[in-house]
C-alpha cells in the first residue's frame, strides 16, 4: 500500500507540486506495466495512489469483463458486474470486492454516461461505497479511443468538493493507466500466440521427425522378420534399428528443447550430408537406395528452421513412398537457384488411390513452407506420386527460429 505521507501534494511548492506528484505516479504506473504479469499488479498501485492524491477515502475502479473479439479492450481480471470490483480505502489493502458496489444502481447509470460527473451525497446502501456522503466523482476509465471500465473516487463527508483542476488530474492518471492495460494485454495476446505457435511446431516435428523416424524402425524389424521366417532379425538391421531409436530420442529432446540458441546457418556440404544421411536411413525400406541429384552453390547457407523443413520434407515423402505405393525406384533432386531452394521427390511403383483429403503429414511440410514463404504439392497417378516442395532462400527468407534439425 502506497505511504500516507504522500497524500494531496501542495505548500511549498503550490500546484507545481500537485502536478509533479501526479506526473511521478502516473511514470511509476506505466513503468510497473512494462514488466507486469497481470493486470493487478498495475491496477493495485493505481488505486492506491489515485485515492492518496485525490484525497480520498475510498476509491473504486471497475473494469469491463474482456471481450474475445478484442484482448486489449477487456479486462482479464474478476472485476465488473457480477464478479467484483476493486476497492482502495484508507488505512486497509487494496483489495477486490465480489460484492455489488453499486446497490442503489446509480453508478451504472452515471458511468454508462463515458463523461465525468461529480456529486455529493450517498452513492450506495451498503458495500464498500455505503453511507459514505462526501463528493464524489465518476469517470472513464481509458480515453477517446476505448474505455475499459469506470472508476469512482469518493471523499470524506465534509470535504471540499472536486476542483476542475482535480478532475483533470484524475482524468489523465486514468487514461493513462488504461493505456499502460492496453498494452500489458497486447503484449499477454501476442505473448500467446507464440505460445500456440510453439505448440504447432513441437506437434509438427514430432509428426514429421520422430514419428515417421520410430515406424520406419517397425518396419525395419518387420521386414527383417520377414527375411528370416520370423526367427530373428538380421544384426545389420537390429544394429540399424537401435541407432534409429537413440535418434528418435534426441529428436524428442530437440524439440522439448525447442528454444536453445539458434545454430550457425548450414554450409552446402552440410545440407547435402544431412540429405544423404536421411536418405541413407530409409534406404531399406525400398527395393533399391534413393538415387540422388543434388545441385547446391558452394556459398549456399541454409539456416536451422529451414534444413528442419527440408529434412521433415524428405522424410514425409519417402515414408509415404514406402507406405503407400509398391514402389520400384524413388528419386530426388534438389536445387538451388534464383533464390529458391526446390526439392522434387518422385517414386515409381503402382500407387494406391489417392486419399480424398490432405493427410496430416502433407498439412504439416505446407505450413513448414509457407511460414518460410514457399509451398508444397503432391501429385498421385497410377504408376508412383511426385512431392515438389520449395522455400526461397538468401536475404528475402523469412527467419523461424527453432531447435536444431536432425543430425548425427
């Protein structure tokens, strides 16, 4: 609670005091909004600090319930009809009340007016405002451009009413405040949003890395099985098998540890190793290895975000080559020219019919691309599929930071 010794600033100094004390809370406010975590840790002190300048008794500031249409318009906070409200009185807390502030119903009607209004007498029954008869004022609380809710400020009995140069200050210190919980809740939303977006990423890799990664080591083993009338499994494959796994973990590891320092760009000889590391790790799963073209400038840098998409990118088709067609061949070319990094991935076989909707797998290397800037299609027929995947490149990419992409 803010100290009582700083209560209605004047001699020496006359109103260039006032004004100085005014100006100082409203910078201790705003300051507090820069690093706030929630709305009470602004609201609080504002309360307090309006009630001790204005001389007040008791103070109290309503917020209007947030809206889901517009987070910086909404309070996030149980303040307003029915859920409370709070409350700043002399020598006690700032605290909420759950209570109805408003029993004689004049408040509303006041503060739906959005101009500030003074009075003397009684403005409620009961409740933290009952029976108190000293002036009174009720104003917005915000500016021109939106308001948040209302605040009332309410003065002993006896005392001398509100002056236009109080109401000013008044005024100003809550459309300032209201300022500081509109940004306090833009910076909460977008604060949000990454949160999602990082959600979506983990749930991306772990689709497009981890667990096409562990099928393709049942497959392995199954195949393995197969080969010796399911009496063991080869050790070239089991050995195979565990090294998939152990990367499997890491790759869950990498994407738990998603927001470690972002690794230098990868050179061309370092893309071209993890392509043919990729490959090299699914070629049991085809009749014959990947055959592999590879057309990349030597001062080629390619960053984290987009050798994970690359890498999630060839993984996806290749599964899906293995899992859904009698594939004979597959081959993939990669480029770069022009500022675009292009991946064609083509497998012949006898294809199953195309699906009626775009798989998860497809969603996913999409939105991979287009958060860089590019795109991706699929082309099924009878005699294989065709996965073209590009993202431009060099200083026109866009950057998407994340964790680093599969290696080893």
């Amino acid at each position: 609670m803010a100290d009582e010794s700083a209560s209605a600033p004047s001699a020496p100094g006359g109103e260039s005091a006032v004004a100085r004390a005014w100006d100082d809370a409203i910078s201790r406010v705003q300051g507090m909004a820069m690093s706030a975590r929630q709305e009470g840790d602004v609201v609080t002190p504002f309360a307090d600090s309006l009630r001790i300048l204005a001389a007040a008794d008791t103070v109290v500031v309503c917020l209007d319930p947030v809206r889901s249409d517009d987070p910086a318009g909404g309070s996030d906070l149980a303040y307003g009809p029915p859920t409370g409200y709070l409350v700043a009185r002399a020598g006690r807390r700032v605290e909420r009340f759950a209570g109805n502030v408003d029993t004689a119903g004049r408040l509303a009607v006041l503060a739906a007016s959005g101009i500030p209004i003074c009075g003397t007498g009684a403005l409620a029954q009961s409740g933290p405002l009952g029976h108190l008869a000293g002036p009174w004022m009720i104003v917005p609380f915000g500016s021109e451009s939106g308001r948040l809710g209302w605040v009332c400020v309410v003065r002993p009995a006896g005392k001398d009413g509100f002056t236009d140069d109080d109401v000013d200050h008044v005024i100003t210190f809550c459309a300032r405040t209201a300022f500081a919980l509109r940004y306090l809740r833009l910076r909460a939303a977008a604060q949000a949003q990454l949160v999602v977006r990082e959600r979506e990423r983990i749930a991306r890799d772990l689709h497009d890395l981890t667990i096409q990664r562990i099928f393709g080591v049942g497959m392995m083993l199954d195949t393995g099985l197969r080969l010796t009338n399911g009496e063991c499994v080869p050790a070239d494959r089991a050995a195979a098998a565990i090294e998939e796994i152990n990367e499997a973990i890491a790759e869950l590891r990498r994407a738990i540890d998603g927001l470690d320092i972002e690794p230098p760009p990868a050179t061309a000889a370092e893309v071209m190793q993890a392509v043919r590391r990729e490959c090299g790790r699914q070629a049991l799963r085809f009749p014959e290895s990947p055959a592999l073209r590879l057309d990349l400038p030597d001062d080629l840098l390619l960053d984290n975000c987009a050798l994970r998409a690359l890498t999630a990118a060839i993984r996806e088709g290749l599964s899906n080559a293995a899992r859904h067609s009698f594939c004979r061949s597959v081959t993939l070319d990669l480029g770069a020219h022009e500022g675009q990094l292009s991946l064609r991935l083509a497998n012949e076989g006898q294809a199953r019919a195309a699906p009626d909707h775009e798989g998860r797998g497809l969603r996913n290397l999409r939105a991979r691309a287009a958060d860089l800037g590019g795109d991706c299609s699929m082309d099924v027929s009878n005699t294989g599929s065709l996965l073209r995947w590009w993202i431009p490149i060099g200083p026109t990419a866009r950057k998407m930071p994340g964790p680093d992409p599969a290696s080893g």
